[in-house]
C-alpha cells in the first residue's frame, strides 16, 4: 500500500492568486481577532483578599491545637 503523493502542478492549481511563486505559500485569511495575545495588564501572585483568608485560617488552626494541647496537658 504505497502510494506515491506528489505536489500538485501550481501553474494548475486554481486557488493560487497570480503573482505568488509555485515554492511559496500562499497568504491565509486572517484568522485572529482583535481579542487575541496578552492582556494589557498581567498581574503576578495571590490577590489580598485570599491571603488574608488563608492566614486566617492558619492562624486558628494553631490556636486550636495549641489548646488541645493545654486541655490535653491538663
């Protein structure tokens, strides 16, 4: 099952615009909105709001266990 592709004939390839060299890739449509690359503003790290969460979830978890451990010792 070997089959032997070749490249088509460009001087009969209907979709080629004149003008463009048989070797060379014609230009595509474009195909990128306005919308498209890297915002304007690129921010780096953790907002405020859930480092103060986070922090304050670390902090009473060890205040938990510390007492649990007082209670314990106790």
């Amino acid at each position: 099952m070997s089959a032997q592709y070749s490249d088509p004939d460009p001087h009969r390839t209907p979709d080629i615009p004149p003008g463009v060299p048989p070797e060379e890739t014609p230009a595509g449509e474009g195909s990128t909105g306005a919308e498209t690359g890297p915002r304007d503003k690129q921010t780096r790290g953790w907002a405020t709001g859930p480092v103060v969460i986070l922090g304050i979830i670390v902090v009473l978890c060890a205040a938990f266990f510390i007492a649990y451990a007082v209670i314990v010792a106790l």
